[in-house]
C-alpha cells in the first residue's frame, strides 16, 4: 500500500522534536516494516531541508513552507501556502491512504478523493482545534482514553462522532530501551559533577509544562536541607531545539530560558538551573537514569504524558499534577501524584526523593505499562486503521444538541482535594458548589431539576457558558 502523511512537526534523521513525532515515527516504521511504502511531508528549516530515509520504503521530505517553529504555524506568504495545498494534494492523490499526523492541517478538501486518517495528538493547542473540530471523515485515531472521551464530549454539541469512526491507540513504551542504565558517560557529557544531584525537567520552554510550579517546590526544599547538599541539587533544563533558530519564536524560547536562570538567581541559588542541549531520542534512557526526580507538574493538559512513564521506566521517580491524562494514565499507587499548584505537597515529595524514599513500585509500574502501553501495539493500532479504511460519507456539517435538559462533568474537570479543577481555565473553579454538583452526577447526567435546591438557572447556565459542566449526552 502506498500511504502519504502530513505533518506539521517536523521529522529529523537523528533527532525527535518531541512525543508526537516520536509516535509518528514508531508508525511510519512499522508500516515499511510491513511492507508498505511511506511518503512524509513535514515542515521545512533551515536546519532540516533535505529529504532522507527514516526506514528501505519511507521517505521524509521536509519541504513545507509553513513558519519554521511555534506558534502561528500558518504565518506564511499566500504562495508558500498556495505550494502546500499543491504539494499534498499532489501527494493525496497519488497514494492509496492519506495520514493526518496530529490534525493540524486546516484544508481538507485536500483529501476529498482519497481515504484519510486523522489523529489528534493532543486536544489544545490552536492548530491541533482549528483543524481537530472541521473532522467528517473517514476514521480518527487518539491517543488516550482522556482525549477520546474530550472530543467526544466536545463533537456532541454540534456534530456527534460514531463510535466506529474512533479508535483509541494508548502511546506505547519499548521496555527494552526504557530501563535503567550506566549514565556516567552522558553525565560527563552534561558537564555535571559526579556528585550532583540531577531533578530532572524534560520538557520543552511552554511556562504551561511547570517550570514555575517546578521551582516554587523545589526553591523552598533546599532552604530544609543542609548546605552541603542543597548546593548539590540541580534542575536540569533541556534547551529545546528550536531556540536555536533565528524566528520570533525562537527569541522568544531563548527569553524564557534567561528568566528561569534569573529567578533562581534572584532567590541565592545561582547555580541551581543547569541549562543543556536538547538530548538525542536514542539516549533518553541515560538520561532519565541520571535523575534522582523528573517533574511534571505544570498545567499543560496532556493527551497522555510520555515523560513521568519513560523516567520510571528507567528507575527514577516522577511527580505529575492530575491534569489531562496525567489523571488517569498511571493509578495512583503506581506514581506520585499532586493537586496542580499544591507546592507544598510537591515540595515533600521532592524532599522525600532526596532522602532516598521509594515513590513507587518499580516492578509493579513495569508490568502495568507493559500490559496497557505496549509499543509495538501502539504501532499496530493506528497501521490498522491506516491500512483498514476505507471512504466514508461526511458527516452532517451541524447537528447541534438541543438545549440542555440535563447536566454532566466534562471529562477535562475534576474534582480534587484542591477543588473543582478544569484543565482548559488552567485552574480551580472559584463556585465550590460545583462540588456538590460534582458529587450527584457520579452516575452520569442529572436532571437540571435534581439541582433546583443547589441552583438556579441562571448559575447552571454560567457553568455550563464555563465549560465546568455540559449538557447531557443525547
């Protein structure tokens, strides 16, 4: 089969720009494994413009002319983007299956004559909704039930999905690279002292993904701990690969780093925020093995969060706020985990990771994602759905809901020790009667009159206007 693929991020020989395009390149993988022949069309840099083989029957051409980094991706001249509609729909047209590699291309008439995957991997970023919310065939691919169960929720108002257009195919982890390995080498290599104490925080420069969080725990902590090994503690920062580029967001990435350096600065820990290259995919092991901690603990509502898995894969303890699918990725007892912005608690945690305390079941954590997240059936699950499709009619353009007789909570809110957590306001509700609301739709959805004695209309609309509760489904 000869199979086309899009994608907005990009796609490197030796390099992976983050967890999206580590799975998109699992499934190009396991498709020319299989014998089919992949054709990947991603955006172009300056740093990455030649086409090359990532497996004998796939070939990446970096030739899109989209603005080279984040955001405002679409920021581009008129011809350059006259050039990718005729690139790709060159490309569509040629292929027996077209691939929509994390939704995010807005033209869709594009693949009108051809059969066409779509996934989303993640439910927030603007390209990812602009394109995500236009969706009328043929078959979507998510990577988390969480995901799934938000754009399910989402379509229901104006155009609900059928439950065979939909599959779900969880990330996958290679338990054989993920393991605890000898880090000394790549410990060098970072310029770190062989007495250092690394916290590791793997993520790229989105203040969303906890740096703040992050330093508001952990500044505390080392005033608690003698001198001699608060000046040990370190918390690794990656210099993601983009801020190398000359852009606007570039500069603005670069920026980012110089605050973080800045505040520690300005609480007498200068040396605390250890800035490094960004780290090859192929040595990731090593480095979540030279870790004593990795946090994750920001607000970024993650469609599944490969870091906190990959750091205990490889023995060291993650901290992750319940958020997105960090609330329901992993059970609790099998990694720690934080109200989002409960420093306090993140900060005993971090504490207790220093002393030596176990924050998890090594074993137990081993088993459960080789079980639920298996790599090569990750892989499997979008090749069968690539392979698998076939047309399908559009969907309805509209078909709106009628007006709400009954209410629910959203997949993207919780109730927590905190309170009435939303994760697309980044925040808690201020309303603690949500609570109570919260508690009487555990079954399901609830008749608005089971609320007349909590609230009135008015206070039901404006949640619902919110997004902390929606109407039942139909």
């Amino acid at each position: 089969m000869r199979i086309a693929v899009f994608s907005l991020g990009p796609l490197f020989p030796a390099a992976v720009h983050g967890g999206s395009q580590r799975t998109l390149e699992a499934v190009v993988r396991h498709l020319a494994d299989g014998g089919d022949e992949v054709s990947v069309y991603c955006t172009r840099r300056d740093d990455n413009e030649a086409a090359f083989a990532l497996a004998p029957s796939a070939v990446v051409h970096p030739v899109l002319q989209f603005r080279q980094t984040y955001p405002e991706p679409y920021e581009a001249a008129p011809y350059q983007l006259a050039a990718i509609v005729e690139t790709l729909a060159e490309a569509a047209a040629g292929n027996d299956v077209f691939y929509v590699h994390d939704g995010e291309l807005l033209y869709h008439f594009i693949y009108d004559a051809v059969p066409t995957v779509v996934s989303f991997q993640d439910f927030v970023y603007p390209t990812t909704l602009a394109g995500a919310l236009s969706f009328r065939r043929d078959h979507l691919v998510l990577s988390s039930r969480y995901v799934r169960d938000c754009v399910e929720q989402t379509f229901d108002r104006f155009r609900p999905l059928p439950a065979e257009r939909i599959s779900v195919a969880p990330n996958g982890f290679d338990l054989t690279a993920l393991r605890p390995v000898d880090a000394s080498a790549l410990r060098r290599e970072l310029g770190l002292a062989p007495d250092a104490l690394p916290i590791l925080y793997p993520h790229r420069p989105d203040p969303r993904k906890g740096i703040t969080e992050s330093l508001d725990a952990l500044l505390p902590v080392l005033d608690k701990l003698p001198d001699e090994q608060a000046n040990r503690v370190r918390l690794l920062v990656p210099v993601w690969m983009d801020a190398e580029l000359d852009s606007p967001g570039a500069r603005e990435y670069r920026g980012s780093y110089a605050d973080v350096l800045r505040r520690a600065a300005d609480a007498g820990r200068p040396g605390l925020v250890h800035l490094h290259p960004w780290v090859d995919s192929g040595r990731m092991h090593e480095y979540y093995s030279l870790g004593v901690l990795t946090l994750c603990v920001g607000s970024f509502v993650e469609a599944f969060g490969n870091a906190s898995v990959e750091s205990q894969l490889c023995g060291t303890p993650a901290i992750v706020s319940r958020v997105g699918a960090q609330r329901s990725v992993l059970p609790e007892d099998l990694v720690a985990k934080v109200d989002h912005g409960d420093a306090a608690r993140t900060g005993e945690l971090i504490l207790a990771a220093l002393s030596g305390a176990e924050l998890y079941p090594y074993e137990a954590l081993r088993e459960y994602v080789a079980a639920e997240y298996g790599f090569t059936e990750m892989a499997r699950g979008y090749a069968e759905a690539i392979r698998g499709t076939r047309p399908q009619p559009a969907l309805p353009a509209l078909d709106l809901a009628p007006e709400a007789d009954s209410v629910r909570v959203p997949a993207w809110c919780a109730t927590l020790s905190s309170g009435y957590y939303n994760d697309y306001s980044y925040g808690y509700a201020a309303d603690q009667r949500l609570v109570e609301v919260a508690a009487r739709c555990r079954g399901g959805a609830l008749p608005v009159s089971g609320l007349a004695d909590l609230a009135g209309p008015d206070d039901i609309s404006a949640w619902l206007h919110a997004g902390h509760l929606i109407g039942g489904r139909r």
